[in-house]
C-alpha cells in the first residue's frame, strides 16, 4: 500500500512506553466522567445499563487515546475473485482481487480511516483482529454495527494505538475462510527490535472453490461424527461440482446435501496441542496466497537479519514454523514484546500473530510451516541469488527439537500488567464435542439475535481475570475482541491463546475499553456453531 499517511495538527510522536505511561490513567479519568453522561444502552439482568456501542464513554476513550496527528487512508473492496492454485481455477471472495488483501501500514497514534466497499452478493463487515479500538468500530454485525449490505460501503475509523503485528478479516459467518482477509501492520517509531528485512507471512488452510464452499463444509462436520455415513452423496468430486467452480460469485447461502467425508477430517491428532488437532479437511495450504509448487520468494543478502511477521489467518488450522537446522528468535507474540527465546519452531494458533528473527543464510532458505496434527505444507523461501530451490517434496513432514508457542512465552517487563487483585474473576466453560458438533459456552450456543443472553458484566476500571475452562477434548484458541490480556501473572500479552483439552487458562486485563465485546473459539466452524459469547461493560450501580 502507498503511504497515505497526512498530517494533522503536530503531536508528540507515541511510542508504547510512552502509551502505557500516559493511557491507562488519561483514560481511566476520561471514563469515570464520563459515567454520568446518558447511554443508549439497555438494562442487563443485574438492573446495570450496557455500555453499547454509541455511547459517550466510547468516545471519551477514543478521546483519551494519544495521537501522532496522522492520518491513514486505504480501501478495500470485497467482491468475487477467480484464483489460480496448483493449476486449478477457484471460485472465492476476496479483497482488492488478491488471496490476501493488501497489507496495511500505520504507526503507533495514527488514525486509520478504511473505505470498505462491498462488492459481494451478501452482508459484510471487517473486524481488526487484536487492536484495542473504539467499539463502533470492531465489526462484529448486529453488536458493534449493523452489517454493510450487498452494494454499500463503510468506512471505518479509529486511532492505532499499540504497535505489532494484526490484521483484519470480516466477521460475517464463514466470509474469512475464502480470502477475505489481510496484515495490518501498526509500526513503532522507536522500535528497539533491528532488522534488515521484513517478510509479512499470512498462512491459510484452503478448500474453497476446490472441494466445496465453507458453508458445504460446515454443514458436512456440524452433523457431528455421529451422522458419519447418513445423507452421504458420496464423492468429493461431486462437493467441487456443488462448489461452483466454474462461478465467479460463490454463494454463502448455497444448499445441498454434502458428503460429510469429503470435508470432516478423521485421525487427525497433535500431542501439542493436546489431542484432536482439527476438524475439517483442506486439500491446500497457502503461505501468502500460494501453494508449496510456486513458493512466494524473499531476497535478501547473506548474514542479514529478516524480521519475520507471522499470521494464521486459517479456519481450522494450526502451523508449525521454522526452518530446518536452524532457529528462529522470537520476540512478539499478538503484537506485543515478549522476553526473547529461541526455539527451533513456534505453533501459530489461528488467529495468533508471532514475531521473530533470523540470520540469512547464502543460498535457498525454506520457512517451512507444517499444519499441526494434519498432512500437507506450506512453504515460502528466502534466496540471496546462489544456490537450487528448496522443493516441497524434499522437506521434512515435521519439525523438532524446542517447540513452543505464545501462550509459553514470557511478557517483556515493559508491557507487563503491574501485580493487582482482580476486581471480578470470570469462569468460562468451553463446552461441546465432536460428536455431537454442539460446541459452545457453558452448555449454550451464541446467538445474533439475543447476544446478551449469558454475557458476562464489567465495569470500567476493574482488573478481570477470565478463567478459560477446557471441559472438551479439543484445543481452542480462544480470542477476546478489543483488549489484550495477560496470560497468568507474568506471562505473554496477547489476544488470542491456545487452551488445550481439559486445561484451564487464566488470563487478566484493564477493563480500559468500554463498549459491547465479542469472545469466541478461532475455529471459524466452533464460532460459526456458537462457541462465542459477550463481555459487556455496564455502568457502575448509583444505588
């Protein structure tokens, strides 16, 4: 993207110390004076009113947040996309007309103002996956926005105000299992890391437009293992026929009768991650928008340091990256600074972002990223111009020695959350099977029509410990919209976690962002089935 960046009255560049330094107390004035202002919010069973999305506190807290004076600009455009993998023309949706939407670039206090034009046949919206933004603008439909209807546009706008690796996707249903997705990359001025190069990598598990839609997959695996056979039509070339392979505007809506087979993956376990490792069955997986056969290519010099800024934009997979026979130094983990470690690789969870160094070494480098528990590979490669290219066929099915991912690793001392008891503590049971296919939050499934129904309450200003219980046998990566927590007392910041079968995963944050929350699985087909819920701020009581 081009730099759109212009200026507006002069500030103080913002860098994350000086954000932490000056945020957390400017905005916790701004929003107990606010209180008193009036909402338009609706009574929550404990009689509170909800902080919703047009209220005045959400604006003071956009208020609150420091500025550079700069301003962003961009556009998406959502629409049909007819994309060329391994040789095979599929049928999706995409942004801008690209298997990864553009990556989009801002530094730290700029506001971001993005024109989304949708293109599609049905509703959109686009949700900033990590960034600590104004409620109005977070894209969750029905919640924070109505949807943006076939042939209408929106624009988004809101400051920018920690630095790291993001990106963005829309929230619609299954929309960002095609290619309706992309890495907002928010840049600090004063970076202490050093790098000679930069790679922005987003890895995909794909199938659309190949052996079906996502809706076709969903309503293959959410029969649940217990209908495995019943309703079978039988092959998985009659799922690429059903597709719409020779369509250019595949519908989200299209009905048939799929073959569960042909999408519900069998067998498919990790002892990292715990056990199953997936549901759902994908004949390709993408770095950056291609297949392993025609890898994308960074050059770069030997001996020079490449900043590799890792995304898992997947629906129903987890990668592990590295590169054979040698490390990777990882310093960010979902934007923010972790103590650094090596490791030989790092699990990317989807929706996890992962920051890390390496050294170039001469010739043809792999980055290897191996879905975690499932067959296949996606595979990208630096050159410094000498040597053969790596072929796909010739890398290893795994890769060893010290694994790890961010939920492991440890916060930087300068992001990390000062020692406080928590003001409320939330147990929240993951429920579900496969089974059955009734993944959900303590026994209930999301709906868009009633989101308030189990939410759980804040108020501006507590510190919230969220206890993420496992009762499934299935990991989830569980993301929570608008704040980043800590894991634990000391451990990474971050908005997306691994919680493994059975295990419980405690995480703590500032209730600094007031507004109407989504939290959910990852898993876009656990979403899609219901394991989502609300964190709702609410006013504090007058009584």
């Amino acid at each position: 993207m081009s730099d759109n960046r212009h200026k507006e009255p002069a500030i103080p560049p913002v860098t994350r110390r000086r954000f932490l330094g000056l945020s957390l107390a400017t905005a916790s004035a701004a929003l107990l004076a606010a209180c008193s202002n009036p909402s338009s919010g609706s009574p929550s069973p404990s009689g509170r009113t909800r902080i919703m999305p047009s209220d005045p506190l959400v604006q003071a807290a956009e208020d609150a947040r420091p500025a550079s004076g700069a301003t962003v600009s961009a556009s998406l455009a959502a629409g049909p996309f007819i994309a060329d993998l391994a040789g095979r023309r599929a049928a999706t949706w995409s942004y801008n007309g690209s298997l990864v939407g553009p990556t989009l670039r801002a530094r730290t206090g700029d506001a971001l103002a993005v024109r989304v034009d949708n293109g599609l046949p049905d509703p959109t919206t686009v949700h900033w996956h990590g960034v600590a933004l104004r409620n109005d603008m977070d894209g969750v439909p029905k919640l924070t926005q109505d949807p943006v209807p076939a042939g209408s546009a929106f624009d988004y706008r809101f400051k920018t105000p920690h630095p790291g690796t993001y990106f963005y996707h829309s929230h619609v249903e299954l929309q960002r299992d095609r290619a309706l997705y992309g890495a907002l990359i928010i840049e600090d001025p004063k970076d202490p890391v050093k790098a000679d190069r930069e790679w922005v990598i987003v890895l995909d598990d794909w199938l659309d437009g190949i052996t079906g839609t996502p809706e076709q997959a969903y309503a293959a695996v959410s029969a649940g293992m217990g209908n495995m056979g019943s309703g079978s039509t039988g092959s998985m070339g009659n799922m690429g026929s059903m597709g719409g392979m020779g369509s250019a505007s595949p519908s989200a809506t299209a009905s048939s009768t799929p073959d569960p087979g042909a999408f519900m993956l069998m067998g498919a376990t990790s002892d990292y991650l715990g056990g199953d490792a997936g549901d759902v069955r994908y004949p390709m997986h993408l770095f950056n928008g291609r297949t392993s056969d025609k890898p994308d290519s960074l050059t770069a010099t030997p001996g020079s340091t490449v900043r590799l800024r890792i995304v898992n934009a997947a629906g129903d997979t987890a990668y592990r990256v590295g590169i054979p026979g040698q490390k990777l130094t990882l310093t960010h983990t979902d934007g923010f600074p972790v103590v650094r470690e090596e490791a030989d690789a790092v699990v990317v969870g989807m929706g996890e972002r992962v920051d890390a160094l390496i050294t170039v070494r001469d010739g043809f480098t792999p980055v290897l990223a191996l879905p975690e528990g499932k067959k296949g590979l996606a595979m990208g490669q630096i050159s410094t111009g000498t040597g053969k290219p790596p072929v796909a066929a010739a890398q290893p099915s795994t890769l060893t020695g010290k694994v790890t991912d961010g939920s492991r690793l440890k916060a930087d001392p300068s992001v990390r959350l000062a020692q406080k008891k928590p003001d409320v503590v939330h147990r929240i049971p993951l429920t579900g099977s496969m089974m059955a296919y009734d993944w959900g939050i303590a026994g209930r499934q999301f709906s868009a029509s009633d989101p308030f129904a189990g939410a759980f309450e804040i108020s501006p200003g507590q510190r919230v410990q969220v206890d993420f219980v496992n009762e499934t046998t299935m990991w989830h990566p569980m993301h929570v919209h608008g704040h980043t927590f800590q894991v634990g007392t000391s451990g990474a910041r971050k908005d997306t976690v691994i919680v493994r079968p059975k295990e419980t995963m405690s995480v703590i944050f500032d209730a600094d962002n007031p507004g109407q929350w989504l939290f959910h699985c990852h898993n876009a087909y656990h979403a899609e089935k219901g394991m989502m819920g609300v964190i709702s701020y609410v006013k504090a009581s007058t009584s």
